[in-house]
C-alpha cells in the first residue's frame, strides 16, 4: 500500500503504483517524462508542450482551466495530477468522483522539491526525484548574478507583476534579482507609475501567460525612457519541476543581454 499527501493536506493510498496517469499540469508532464515515467502518462492538456512531440503520442484531455471530464474519465486513470492554481476547483472536484486526483500548491523551489519528492514516492521512482532535486540545488548554485532589482510583468491591459508567495519570486530571488514588487502578494495589477515610483534596474517581459513580444518592449520605453526591458521565457521562472534543470545556461546569458542593453542607454 502506498500512502502519499497531497500539497493541500488531502490524504490517498494506492494499492499500488499508478500505471495510468492524467498530468494536467504541463510541468509536471515534464517531470513525469523526465522521471522516467512516460510510458505511464495516457493523457496529459494541449499546452503540455516538454517534451517535444511527446503530446501527439498521447490523447489530449483539454486545457489547464477547461479539462474535458468526459475523456479524462474514458482513459480511465488510476491517478490525475492537478494544481490549485493551474486548474479549476471545479474540474478538479469533477474528476475527484471517479479517481484519486493528488493536488499540487507551489509558491517555492522548496514546495517543488516536495512535490518532486511526493511524485517520485507514488510512481516508485525516489531515486531519480532525488537525482533531480539535487541537480536543482546545484544548478542554483551555479547562476553568476550580482542583484539586481526588477519589475517582472505577466499581463497586459491592465499590466500585472508577481508578489513575494509566487513561485516566480522564488526563483527571481534565488537567481540573485530581487522584486521590485516583493512586499505585494499574489499577481497584482499594477501602472506604469507604480512601476516607475518601484525604480527598477530592469523590466522583464514574460512569455507567459501574456505573450509579451518586441513591440511591446518598444511601447513601455516610450513611458519608461532608459530602464532596460527584455523579453524572458517565462517557463524558466515559472516551470516548477524538472525545467529548472535547464535554467542555468539561459539565466547566464539573459545576465549578458542585460549588460549589454544598459550598454546600448548609456
């Protein structure tokens, strides 16, 4: 028997490990692929886009805020993976009526390695979740950042940031930036005032979840003036899990581009 907490206190046992998974959260389709599991993996959402191609193997149950409940339960799974924020309560509490659904909540690199840990005890895969939470710590360690503050925006119209109990803070902060914004919580809206009475040393535009592009670089430095901005890929900073992994070598050259634009305002 297979006893395992979820990380909203939701108790579940398995008789024993799950042979059909439904991951509802692209980075943790991710992880499961890099545990070694994908052979286990029957479902998964259409923005689970890591591993490459993986998706077309596999059937597609939906998005993260609308899961088609019919065909998840069709495939019927012997364990889904959800997250508090990712997914509805409403999907989440739809599915619970026929499968055990193991729920994630991440705000910190630390809540991630207990999620990889957690993932790893179910599937019977410890040693690789271990593998790769050491990797994690050592790959943090490697990132050469002096601190720098920065605004890191995630919407627009209106433009909205991140506070301090958000998994992008996290890493902002262990990557050696710190959040302009780090006394708000959650992802509150903020004006181009509020970003310029915050000072930043840089602006980063994300990827995601609003698709930030080079036009939009050139509309803030017109309210703005010299601040850096620079488009980031927002899966390194928001990815929990095994992307992480991959983080280094981009944050290191995101660091240079960075020089390089103060350079350019100079």
């Amino acid at each position: 028997m297979i006893k395992a907490i979820d990380q909203l206190g939701d108790a579940h046992q398995f008789a024993e490990s799950p042979s059909r998974i439904v991951s509802l959260v692209p980075s943790i389709t991710e992880l499961l692929c890099d545990l070694g599991l994908q052979n286990k993996v029957v479902g998964c959402t259409r923005f689970c886009v890591h591993p490459k191609d993986f998706k077309k193997s596999i059937t597609i149950v939906g998005g993260t805020k609308k899961v088609n409940i019919q065909k998840v339960k069709e495939l019927q799974p012997d364990l889904i993976i959800a997250n508090k924020e990712e997914n509805t309560k409403e999907d989440i509490e739809a599915l619970r009526d026929f499968t055990t659904v193991w729920v994630s909540d991440i705000d910190t690199i630390d809540r991630a390695h207990d999620m990889i840990r957690s993932i790893g005890d179910i599937c019977i895969a410890r040693e690789k979740a271990e593998e790769i939470i050491d990797m994690s710590i050592s790959i943090l360690s490697q990132i050469s950042s002096k601190t720098k503050n920065v605004a890191y925006l995630i919407w627009k119209s209106p433009y909205m940031t991140i506070g301090a109990d958000t998994y992008i803070h996290d890493v902002l902060n262990r990557s050696g930036f710190e959040n302009v914004f780090g006394e708000s919580l959650r992802y509150p809206e903020v004006t181009i005032e509020d970003i310029k009475r915050q000072d930043p040393e840089v602006i980063f535009l994300s990827s995601e979840p609003f698709p930030f592009k080079k036009q939009h670089i050139e509309e803030l430095k017109e309210q703005m003036g010299q601040v850096p901005i620079v488009l980031v890929d927002g899966e390194y900073f928001s990815w929990y899990g095994s992307r992480i992994l991959h983080c280094t070598n981009y944050i290191n050259r995101l660091l240079q581009n960075i020089v390089k634009e103060e350079q350019s305002t100079i």
